[in-house]
C-alpha cells in the first residue's frame, strides 16, 4: 500500500507557489517562440517581397 504524505498548510502553500511559477515560465517561453516565428516570418516575407520587386523591375526595364 501507498504511503500517504500528509502536508502542512506551508508546504502546501510553497508547493503550490513553486507549481505556479513553472507554468508561468513555461507560458512565457511558449509567448516568446510565439513571438520569436511571428517575427521570423515577417522579415522572410520582407526580405522575398523586396527581392521579386527588384527582380521584376530588373526585367521591366531590359
């Protein structure tokens, strides 16, 4: 049979702090790749759209 661990109302409170400290942290890091590919994106996308353009207006003007 399983051992029961009785815990006092402290280490209930710190473990339940601890516990929501991890799932802030890890909110963070999931925002900040969010963040981090929306970025990524935007600037691929700038880089390609500035590339056609000049590819197109290199054509358009032989």
């Amino acid at each position: 049979m399983a051992k029961v661990i009785q815990q006092t109302p402290e280490t209930a409170l710190l473990t339940a702090r601890i516990e929501d400290l991890r799932k802030n942290i890890t909110l963070i890091g999931r925002d900040s790749r969010f963040a981090a590919g929306l970025w990524v994106g935007f600037v691929k996308g700038l880089a390609i759209g500035i590339f056609v353009s000049l590819l197109l207006a290199g054509l358009g003007i032989m």
